[in-house]
C-alpha cells in the first residue's frame, strides 16, 4: 500500500487518469443501468394483500376479499383466484393460465385458438 501512494504522489497525472477513468465508468454504468417500476419478466402468479386494522376475518371477506374476487372473475387469462382472511389482513392469489408458445396478434390468430 506504501508504495501505491508513493506512486501517486511521484505521478500526480496518474491520479488524474484514474479519477477520470473512474467518473466515466460511474457514467457509463449509470446511463446502461435498466429500472422498471414494474418487473421485465412474466409472473404467472399475483398476489394481492389487503391490510384492515381491527376487522376480522369475516369483515375482510365480506369487505374487501369478496369484491376483488367479483373484479378478478371477469378478467381473460385468469386460471384461478384463492383467498385467506385472517384478523387484519387478507390475501388473494391469482394464477394465470400458462401462456402458449405464440403471442396474439392480428396476424396469428389461429395459433391463439381464436
């Protein structure tokens, strides 16, 4: 480690070059960096909690599970919906149906069973 330091105080303009090639990847790095709010993978299960403070489990499923259940039913591409209510909370998981190998689109139709 001596002799590292020794090296920058010798050579001042390598300190220089290595902070410069130091900030240009902090640079480069940040700009490539991918964030997403949302998840880039598909998930095939959803889980949905609901907190509700001082209810119990039969006020939450009359209250809250039960109306998320009658939203989900309408959707396509829900394989099935199961729930637990317990003092406070509840929570309901979706699992999707699995997905076929192609996508629909206007074009593929008939490999979507449309």
């Amino acid at each position: 480690m001596k002799k590292v330091i020794e090296y920058f105080i010798k050579y001042p303009v390598a300190v220089q070059v290595f902070i410069i090639f130091f900030v240009l990847f902090g640079v480069f790095g940040f700009l490539s960096m991918k964030s997403s709010f949302f998840p880039l993978t598909d998930s095939e299960i959803v889980t949905i909690t609901a907190a509700y403070p001082g209810a119990s489990p039969q006020e939450i499923e009359e209250g809250v599970v039960v109306k998320i259940e009658d939203n989900l039913k309408g959707l396509v591409g829900v394989d099935r919906v199961t729930s637990v209510s317990r003092e406070n909370s509840a929570s309901i998981t979706v699992e999707e149906r699995k997905r076929s190998r192609y996508r629909c689109s206007v074009g593929r139709r008939k490999k979507c069973g449309r």
